[in-house]
C-alpha cells in the first residue's frame, strides 16, 4: 500500500472517500454479504467483486496502464453503482489491504481504501458510501480510523496520559482523513448524552467524523494538550472542531470551538452547524485517496450495456485513426525512400561509379541547389515529416 502523504491538490466537490480499518476475520464476506442484499433490495444497480490482479490486467478492448494496479498488497477490489436521484448516478471502488502489522503477526486487520463519485456536486444528505459496502451494524468493526484505531459510529474517550493525549492530536490532524471533535462533558451524561453526537448528522458526513469524548476531569489537560499542539482551546462543557495540519487558511480556531454542549440527547444544532461548515471546506487530497480517486476514473470495471457499446465505438475509432497515421506514415517512408534511391542513381550515375561534379580547383558544389548532396537531403528530409 502506497505511504500517506500529501498532494497538493484539494478532493474534488464530486468525491467522498473513506479509508479505515476492519478487525473481523471476514472482511471481504462481510462486503459481499452487504453488496448481495442491497443489490436484491434494489438499492444498488450492480456490483463487481475482483481479483486485484484481473482488475489491472491490460486487454486490447480494455487497456490500462500502471494506475489501475492497487498494488502487491492488495486482497481483493469492489465495484459498486447507485443512483442518489433518478439522473445522478455514483461509482465507488472499495480495494482491501494486508497492512503491514498483519503480515508480521496477523493481529492487526484489514485495512480498505473506499473513492466514490458521483456525477455532480456530492450532497450530504445522500446514503454514505461506506454502508454500500460495510453493513451499518455495531457488530461488524469496519470502521476504525488507520491512524488513531478510534470508531467512527460511536464515542472515544481521550487519553489519560499528557504524552498519549498530545500523540493522539497529532496522528489525528496530520494523517486522518477524517473530521475530528473533540467534545467535553461537564458531568458524567446519562444513557442519552453518550451516544455520539454524529448520529444527528446527514448520512454521507456521519461516517467522516470521529468523536472524541473528554471527562469531566480531563477538563484542563485536555485544554492545555489542545493550546500546545494545535492552537485552539477545549471549552469546559463545550466542543471543537480540529483542524488539520498544518490547518486551513479559513480554519479560525474561534468559528470552529462551541461554548456549550448539552448532552442530553437534544440535536446540538450549533456543533453539528461547525461540524458541516469544516467539511465544506477544501481539504488537502492524500497521495493514497489520489491513487484511488485515479483507479476509480481510469480502471473502472462495472459498465452498463450502452457504456459499454459505447466504450467500444470509442475504441474503434481510436484505432482506426491509429491505423490511418501508421498508414500515412508508412506511405511518407516510402516516398522519402523512392526519392533517395533517384539521389543515388544520380549521384552513380545508375551503374554504381559516381559522378564527378566539378573540376579541380573549380570550388565546390556539393552543396549547390542542384547538387547530388542536395538531393540527398531533400531526400532523406521526407524522413522527418511525419513527427511534424
């Protein structure tokens, strides 16, 4: 799997991407498991379910090139197509990885790596692509953030430890591809209160936001953690929105921290607001999520008949326009090769003895209009015509 670093493009307005860790034994069941009811349901319109190997491999109908290959590590590719509206159709790739941890001891999941777009701007309210793929049960541990092994669909009580809690911060904002809150409670919450304030958010956010939970006495700690790290202050009894590091030109720590927090099961309008003004921000693109976001454009695999009737005539015409230049190449070749062989007959005169041009001490005239040397070069010339 290719290391997470930064590009310096920004994720396009039409994408959502995921990537996350799975700790089950059957990861790739449990995808196909979901896929196969969802598509008899109706939710979705088709599915694919690939070797990593055959969804890169080259054909003529099908070329690709290094872009398609997810890579040595890969375990398995999934397809999926859905429509958010009766014109608005979403392509999504899912590739589960072997990490690195489970290669040396087998203890350390599976991680996955999810792009999905749609054909316009992606609205927050459609289905989350993470649940066309992983089913949205508290049973099934797909979702644990890569960098910080947090859960996305529930609470995660900050670090006791200084030293853990500022490690925590920084993994979080530097190699997250998720939204973090941090939210303080000012008294231990009844059954209501903890439940994860991300549950009031639309679908396709609610599986971008990991929420962390400070207690009661992590008030001050946690503050202080927050100031030294990332420059902005941890409310008691409020909330903030992290930034990401370093943090966006627009992030202002003030817009972005909530006062007051009510965790009594009431929707805390004011957070969730914060929370979907972060997420429209622009956010730096991942290499990873590149590659990904690239292997959903250029390797896709589950084409309707007409895409596919349609792919086909494309191709078609490519190589018939291919083969028209290989055609008006060859022909120029030889040409240019008919023209040198006249120059040669000249300059031999046609029987091989060449030709004496200018008498000694007459000055030369190989390179005269009409000289053999001439010919030659208008000959040979027609060479580089077709690279015009």
């Amino acid at each position: 799997m290719a290391k997470n670093s930064s590009s310096s493009t920004t994720v396009p307005d039409t994408a959502w991407l995921g990537r996350g860790r799975h700790l089950g034994p059957e990861p790739e069941q449990d995808v196909r498991r979901n896929l196969i009811a969802l598509k008899a349901a109706g939710v979705l319109d088709d599915f694919l379910d690939l070797d990593p190997a055959e969804a890169a491999r080259s054909t003529v109908l099908h070329p690709r090139d290094e872009s398609a290959d997810p890579g040595p590590s890969a375990r398995r590719l999934f397809e999926a197509r859905w429509h958010v509206t009766d014109d608005v159709t979403v392509r999504a790739q899912l590739t589960t990885y072997d990490s690195d941890a489970r290669r040396k001891d087998g203890d350390a999941g599976v991680t996955w790596v999810l792009a999905a777009e749609a054909e316009q701007v992606w609205d927050a309210h459609w289905p989350s692509p993470a649940t066309m793929f992983w089913p949205d049960s508290d049973l099934v541990p797909w979702d644990h953030d890569v960098p910080s092994d947090l859960r996305l669909r529930t609470t995660n009580h900050l670090p006791k430890d200084d030293d853990e809690l500022r490690h925590l911060l920084r993994e979080c904002t530097r190699r997250s591809w998720y939204i973090h809150v941090v939210v303080h409670e000012a008294m231990t919450p009844d059954a209501k209160g903890q439940q994860p304030v991300s549950t009031f958010l639309p679908p396709s956010l609610r599986h971008q936001v990991v929420e962390h939970r400070g207690t009661p006495e992590q008030a001050q700690i946690a503050d202080f953690a927050m100031k030294r790290e990332l420059s902005v202050r941890m409310p008691r009894g409020g909330a903030v929105v992290l930034p990401t590091a370093p943090p966006h030109p627009e992030y202002d720590a003030e817009r972005f921290t909530v006062r007051t927090v009510f965790l009594d099961g009431s929707e805390p309008t004011e957070l969730l607001d914060r929370v979907k003004e972060f997420a429209a921000l622009p956010r730096p693109l991942p290499a990873e999520a590149e590659q990904a976001l690239t292997r959903l454009r250029q390797g896709w695999h589950l084409l309707t008949p007409d895409e596919e009737l349609t792919h086909a005539q494309d191709m078609v015409t490519k190589y018939a326009e291919a083969l028209d230049a290989m055609t008006t190449s060859r022909d120029l070749y030889r040409e240019a090769a008919e023209a040198a062989q006249a120059a040669l007959a000249e300059v031999t005169g046609g029987d091989g003895t060449p030709v004496t041009t200018a008498a000694p001490g007459q000055g030369k005239t190989d390179g005269g209009a009409g000289s053999p040397l001439s010919a030659f070069t208008k000959a040979f010339g027609r060479f580089r015509e077709p690279k015009k």
